[in-house]
C-alpha cells in the first residue's frame, strides 16, 4: 500500500509510476472517487454536527424535532454512500504497486535483469556434465516419479543421502544466520487471508495459492508471510531496530503461468523447502539492510564452492510490492546456464502500512517500518551443489563445510548402503523378538 497523500498531493508521480509497472488502476479515475469519498466524509460530518446541535434543542423546538428526524434519514443516506466509496477507493488502492528506485532498470522479464558481476570460476569437466535430474535418478537421490504417484506432478522426494545432504545444507544455513544475528523461528505454514494480502501476495499473487477449502488459510509461498505477519499491528520499539529473523519451512506455490518455462527436474515445483531472511528496520535504513541480505546470500554461495552472478531486477520482473530487488543465479553446468536461486527484495513501507507495523523512538519519532525480504538458501541450491561438485562416474563430492554433519558425508556415490550379510549378526531375545547388530 502506498502513502495516500502522495496520491493526493502528486497523482502524477502515481500515474506515471502505475504505467510504468503495467497497472491497469486507471489514477485519475481513482483520484476523482477519492475526491468524492472526502466531500461526501465532509458532509457527513458537517450533518452530524447539526444534528447534535439541534438535538439539545428538541425538548423546547418542536420544528427542531422534525429537522433531525429528516437529518437521520439524510445521515443514513450519506453514510451508506461513504462507505461504498471507501470500498471502491480501497479496492483500488490495493492493486497499486510500490515505488521504485531510481536504479532499477527498464525490461519486460529477467532476460532484461541487469548483470551486476559474476563470482566464481565455472567447473570445468573432461566428460559431458549431467543435470541435477540424471545425477539424481543415477544416484536415486530424487525421485520425481514417485511424487507424481502420491501428490501429482510437482511434488518429489529427496532420498536418502540426497534427503542428508539437503537437511545438512538447511541446518547449516540457519546456523550461519544465526551466528550473523538472526533469530531463528519454526513458523506456521498456513496464513489467513489477511496475511497473505499484507505482505502483498494477494491480490497480486492470487493464483499461486493454494487455499485450505472452507477455512480462511492457505498453505505459504514462502515464510516471508508469517514473518512480516508476525509483527501485525504493532509498534515496535526504535531503540530494538533492526530486527533480523529467519525460518526453514517448506512453501507452497501453484506455479500457474509456468508453461513453456523450463521444468525438467526439480528446479521448479509445487512444494520446496527455504530458509528466508527477514529484516524489520527504520526507513533510513532498509538500503543497508538490504545489502546485509545480499551479503549473506553471497557468503552462503561462496561457501559452497557455487559459481554464481548477481543482477539488478528490472520492472518487468518484478513484483508490485518491490521497491528494488537483486536477484541470484548460480551456475549450472548440466544446464549450461545461470539460474536463480534466491531473490532479495527491499519492500520499503509497503508491507508495513498494509498490515500496521510502525516504529517509535524515546523521542517521539515514528513512523511505519521498513520490510526487506531475502531468500537465504532453497533446494534449487543443493541442485546447484549436485551439478558443481559431479565426478565423471556420477558421484558427487560434498562442500566441505557441509561435511561435518552426521552422518559426515564426503561423496554421494548411492542413496542406499547394502549391507551384507557378513556384516550383520541376529539373536533372539526371550520373547522372540530380533535384535540386529552391525559388526563392521
């Protein structure tokens, strides 16, 4: 939600931000209803007033009597006109999209994002590199079909050593974050209406949501929501300003408008796992927090040993509550391409005024926080990490500062460990159940 006064006081600056984003709000229609809903506000008032007034004199003036019966009747009037004119005036507000800064580029979608660098030398193999996919069925770390049978298309299973280098990579995540200051949450994975449209998901996002039948929830797109979401209708003390939070949850999304994108493997699906940054900050401030962000996403990446670029989000792909947006893109030698793995939005106030997050100071100062919203890590990493690290025989080695987690994987060369029968000794207790025993 944007600052209603700018709407007022310099409409134009709306409308030509409105047309740049391709809002479909007509501004100068909006302008004229908003001008009609504050006389109409006026003339409500202006009628209560003299109706009190006349009230204190119906006891001695019948005359006065008979004009509030008929200012009642006019009140009722008004007052129903006035709040239709809100809604209308509310409905449109809440499809205009967020300012943008200066330094976002023009473009319709990510192929016009504006490259900011590339860290990283890309790996270079003596064999034909293999997709996160083919590495996954070789391996039988992923299994997509399987997914398919319980849920549908879009749904998959990590397993077994692909499921531990996965919760590895999360928890080791976390752990990083928190040590950088984050408070870590195990947050909700459902969120009312009300949430989703505070943190600017509806009405923008609506057909990616998956909603509970006859409950007033839907699963997450992302625990950005129930973070933000956190802190609704709140003021929060200056002086505890930044607040850094983050949550691993798994998120939902429906993916509708996806066809034709590219699909193949896990890289875009109905259900994935993310670890978010959140940061709650004074508006002078969101700038710099919104670099910390960057920074941590890079320092996860360059920890892993990933190749990857950063870009500088152009209009076209970007959503309305962005103010400005980096995105990620790691290296993926299977696909032969960058691709994004993480996106880093600063949403300035635009997230605060919907859902009533504001600030004061000892001093009196307040106003409404600043948001900046940033993936940390998310599955499309690990498939990074399986197309970065491949050996020639289909194996893959593990990062190293992921190697210290149990069960201290080194290489991934199968998700099974056979075990034979040499190796195993059985005996029976008392009352006939097995006890199984590894030997070596």
């Amino acid at each position: 939600m944007i600052d209603i006064k700018i709407l007022r006081e310099n409409h134009e600056l709306v409308k030509t931000n409105a047309a740049r984003r391709g809002c479909q709000v007509n501004v100068d229609d909006l302008c004229a209803l908003g001008q009609q809903y504050l006389a109409t506000v006026k003339e409500v008032e202006n009628l209560r007033a003299e109706r009190n007034r006349l009230s204190k004199e119906c006891q001695t003036n019948p005359a006065a009597r008979e004009t509030v019966k008929q200012l009642k009747v006019t009140l009722a009037e008004l007052e129903t006109k006035q709040d239709e004119l809100k809604k209308q005036v509310d409905e449109q507000l809440t499809w205009l999209p967020n300012f943008l800064s200066e330094d976002v580029p023009d473009g319709k979608d990510d192929t016009d994002n504006q490259e900011i660098k590339q860290v990283g030398g890309r790996p270079s193999f003596a064999f034909a590199a293999r997709d996160h996919q083919a590495l996954g069925d070789r391996l039988g770390i992923i299994d997509t079909a399987r997914g398919a049978k319980v849920a549908q298309s879009g749904f998959y299973y990590w397993v077994g050593k692909g499921a531990q280098l996965t919760q590895a990579m999360f928890f080791w995540a976390q752990r990083e974050l928190v040590k950088k200051g984050f408070t870590l949450f195990m947050s909700p994975c459902a969120a009312k209406a009300q949430t989703l449209f505070g943190t600017g998901y509806l009405p923008f996002f609506k057909d990616q949501t998956y909603n509970l039948a006859g409950e007033d929830l839907a699963l997450i797109g992302t625990s950005e929501q129930t973070l933000v979401g956190y802190h609704a209708e709140e003021t929060l003390d200056g002086a505890s300003l930044p607040r850094c939070y983050t949550s691993f949850t798994p998120c939902f999304r429906t993916e509708a408008g996806s066809y034709g994108k590219e699909s193949r493997g896990i890289f875009r699906v109905h259900q994935f796992h993310k670890v978010e940054q959140i940061i709650f900050c004074k508006p002078d401030d969101s700038p710099r927090c919104h670099e910390v962000c960057l920074a941590n996403e890079e320092y996860l990446l360059q920890q892993l040993g990933i190749p990857y670029r950063v870009v500088n989000v152009c209009v076209g792909d970007m959503g309305a509550p962005g103010y400005k947006k980096y995105d990620i893109e790691a290296w993926y030698p299977g696909f032969g391409a960058y691709r994004e793995v993480t996106s880093n939005t600063n949403l300035t106030d635009f997230q605060a005024r919907r859902l009533n997050i504001k600030f004061k100071d000892a001093d009196g100062g307040r106003g409404f926080v600043h948001t900046i919203s940033a993936t940390g890590v998310t599955d499309r990493v690990v498939c990074a990490i399986l197309e970065n690290y491949q050996q020639a025989d289909g194996s893959v080695v593990v990062p190293e500062v992921l190697r210290e987690f149990p069960p201290r994987l080194v290489m991934i060369t199968s998700s099974f460990e056979r075990l034979s029968a040499a190796t195993i000794a059985c005996t029976y207790s008392d009352c006939g159940s097995v006890n199984i025993r590894i030997l070596s």
